[in-house]
C-alpha cells in the first residue's frame, strides 16, 4: 500500500487538501482494509492530508507511531501537521524526529525540524 500512496499523493502536511465526498469516501474504503502496520496507518494519514480531512490524518500518524517499526517521517509529519495548530505538541514529535531520522534522508526537513523542535 505505502509505494502506491508514495505515487499517488504528494502531501503538505502544512497545506492540506480540499475535502470532497470521493476523497472521504475512498479514505473510509482505505480505512476498512488497513492492517495494523505503521506504514499502513501513514498511507491513510497521507490520503487523508491530500483529502483535506486534518482529523482522520491525524490519528493515522497517531496510529503510526504507536505500531512498531515506525518510520521516522510520521513524526516529522506530525509535527508538521500540528505546528499551527498546536507547536507545543509539534516540537516534541519534531525532536523526536531528530533523534530517529536520518539526515541524509531528507536534509531540508532536518534542519526543519531543527529550527522548530
């Protein structure tokens, strides 16, 4: 499911999309057939981000980084997520990601998360 998402959607966790009845539709299909693995629950947060639906995204990242195996960008996003909304809450999903990501991943977010956390 993640390398199909991966190609699908791009996402600004800071700049979602617009909500339409297709793209809650098909996240509520997405939710139905999802297995209890971290990359599942950040391949629905990202449908959900790019369906305008902030909620639903959220408590997939929340899910996510909750399973095992967690990948280091669910807390980045998280943070990205909720650095308007909620900064405190952000920074420490920002440190965290600082902690668990690798700079050689992605270099902008690092220092993104750098300057925030």
């Amino acid at each position: 499911l993640g390398p199909v998402v991966d190609r699908l959607a791009s996402v600004d966790w800071q700049k979602l999309g617009r909500e339409t009845k297709a793209g809650v539709r098909a996240i509520e299909v997405l939710a139905e057939s999802l297995d209890d693995s971290a990359q599942s629950h950040l391949s629905l947060a990202m449908m959900a981000a790019v369906s305008g639906l902030r909620e639903v995204a959220e408590a997939a990242l929340y899910s996510a980084i909750e399973a095992s195996k967690t990948p280091a960008i669910c807390w980045l996003a998280l943070g990205d997520l909720l650095w308007e909304s909620n900064p405190k809450v952000a920074k420490t999903h920002y440190s965290t990601y600082l902690k668990k990501g690798k700079r050689k991943d992605d270099p902008e977010a690092m220092e993104r998360a750098k300057a925030r956390a």
